[in-house]
C-alpha cells in the first residue's frame, strides 16, 4: 500500500470524474513543512502558530516570527499556506500572559477575543505576516470568529498595520487572502453573510461538533455525543460550502474529519474546496478520492442531510463508497 501511495506523491487529487480538490496539509511548526512536500501536499492548509508562543517564557519578537513564517512561505514556494493568527486558550494556556482561570475555557477568552483586546500582541503577529508576505503564497485566517464584527475590526487591524508597513518602505504583497475559521455555529448558521465579507472559510471540525454537540471535545464521558457524521453538523458545514460557492468563495476544513475515509465522500459530494489534514494522510486520502465520482457523492447530498442519525449516514455512505 505504502508504494501505491508513493506513487501519487506528484499527482493532482483528482476525482475519477475529473474534478480537483485541493489536498493540504496542517502544520505546527517550520520543520513540518519537510513532512507536507515529502507527502504530496499541494499545500498548508492550517499553520498553527500557537506552538511560537508556547513553551517559552515571554511573547516571542517580532524578528522571531518573522523568520518562521518566512521559512514556512519560502519553501512552500507558490503553493498556498493558510497561516492561522494565535489561537490561545481553551486547552492551550500562556503562563507569561498571566490571565485569570476560568470556569469554562473552552467558552472564554481565547483566539480572536484575547487578540482584539491585547491588539498590541495581535499587531506584533500581523506586522510578521505582513512583511512575510512576499516570500511565498500567504493567506491569512482568524481562529474562533463567532461575529461578523469581530471579522470586522480584525480586518480593520491588519489593514492598519499593511498601512504602516506600506508608509515606512516595506514591500507587502497584494494578494494575501483574509479569511476565517468556521468552528462555532453561529458562524456556520450566519454563512451567507460573512461570505460577502471574507475570501474563504476554513472549517475547524474539531471545535464546530464540540460547540453545535455541547460536548467537551477533551471529556471522555461525553465523547459519545462527539459525531462527526451526525446530519446536525453536515447541514451546518453545507450551510457553508453553498454560502461561499454563492459569493465565489471558496471553503476547506483543517479540522480532523477532513481525513477521515467516511467523511470524505460526504464532504465531496458536498462541494467541499479544499482539505486539510496532518501530513500521514495526504497519500492515504489522494488514493481514496482518486476512486471517488464527485457526481455521484453530490447525487446522495439530500437523502445524507434529510437522515436522521449519525449510524445511518455511515452505513449509507459505506455502502456506496466502497468502504469495509
Ligand atoms: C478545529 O477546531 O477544528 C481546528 C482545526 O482547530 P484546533 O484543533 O487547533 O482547535
Ligand atoms: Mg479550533
């Protein structure tokens, strides 16, 4: 199986209708993105750059960022790198930051909230990226946007900054994309009107089912109500695919159900753009979606979101798409 896969290594993901979907990569660090090309990756669909600020006793510099988004852009070369803005809090805590705990993290100040209120961090990052921005192909996403206003201001800031870097002399490019993580489901349901606004969605699975379920994605007791393929949760995510595919923007989804061999076929014949996973299952993915008809997929899409259950869904879905 392993040479089989070897194979597709520089394939396009194709399906065997002919349709292309765009098979990336999430990514943790620069040294990750070795892992991404060696894969096949056609590019990084989640930089999360949380770890920079993780595991260290201060806020890391401006340079130091710098120097990591540049190294991810540039060998990447043109092949798109979503990098995602910081994303603290939940279960991701910052000693040095000091903030007070909280009863429920999961539901509290974390990702975009922390960075409108402390912008002075928030603008550090985005100056980076900006200045990064001409190494390689960037796009740039928010994490856990729940209001069109915070989008808003969050754009409004990095516009700011591309300003100031402009007016101080520095090259920035014209072409970064700003988009959005689609992982609470106001977001999903509020679609349509934030695809009039940003350039892309990405959907962060991992979260979406934890908020739209009320279901620790970290308490096992719960982990019952964790369903990937309960119709609730593809009629938000088709919520959002037919949202962007309305404006001409484009959707992905970066969180774990991109790579899941039942999922996949769903999210296909949902229209999805772009899929993102950990760089183990690139390969995996491209074999299976290389067999897939994207019309077919698409010709199941009402009878899968009008199902009533998550078991039903699977075993439809394994009876079509050739799974064990
Ligand atoms: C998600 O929520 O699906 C996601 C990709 O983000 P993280 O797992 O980093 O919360
Ligand atoms: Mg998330």
């Amino acid at each position: 199986k392993k040479e089989e896969w070897a194979k597709l290594k520089d394939e396009a993901t194709v399906t065997s209708d002919n349709q292309h979907v765009e098979l990336v990569s999430n990514i943790g660090t620069p040294d990750d993105v070795a892992g991404v090309l060696n894969n096949g990756g056609e590019g990084v669909g989640l930089y999360r750059t949380e770890f920079l600020y993780m595991g260290k006793s201060q806020l890391p510099t401006e340079e130091e960022q710098f120097e990591a988004y540049k190294s991810v852009l540039s060998q990447m070369k043109d092949k798109p790198v979503v990098v995602r803005t910081l994303d603290i809090g939940g279960d991701k805590e910052l000693d040095y930051l000091d903030l007070p705990d909280e009863m429920n993290p999961f539901l509290g100040f974390r990702a975009i909230r922390l960075c409108l209120e402390r912008d002075d961090i928030f603008r550090t990052q985005l100056r980076a990226l900006l200045r990064a921005s001409v190494y390689g192909n960037l796009k740039i996403m928010f994490p856990m946007i729940a209001t069109l206003d915070e989008f808003r201001q969050a754009k409004s800031i990095l516009d700011e900054e591309k300003q100031n870097l402009q007016n101080e002399g520095t090259d920035v490019s014209d072409k970064i994309e700003v988009g959005i993580m689609v992982e609470i489901p106001a977001t999903a349901v509020m679609a349509k009107q934030f695809a009039k606004e940003v350039d892309f969605f990405s959907i962060g699975t991992n979260d979406l089912i934890q908020y739209t379920m009320a279901a620790d994605r970290m308490n096992e007791r719960v982990s019952y109500l964790y369903q990937p393929y309960n119709p609730a949760i593809l009629n938000l995510i088709n919520n959002v695919i037919e949202a962007s595919h309305a404006e001409g923007k484009w959707t992905g989804m970066c969180g774990e159900m991109a790579g899941d061999e039942i999922a996949i076929p769903i999210l296909l014949g949902l229209g999805l753009d772009e899929f993102s996973m950990s760089s183990t299952s690139i390969l995996p993915a491209r074999t299976q979606i290389l067999s897939l008809s994207k019309e077919e997929m698409a010709s199941y899409k009402d009878e899968i979101l009008s199902m009533g259950t998550s078991e039903e869904v699977v075993e439809f879905v394994k009876s079509k798409a050739a799974l064990q």
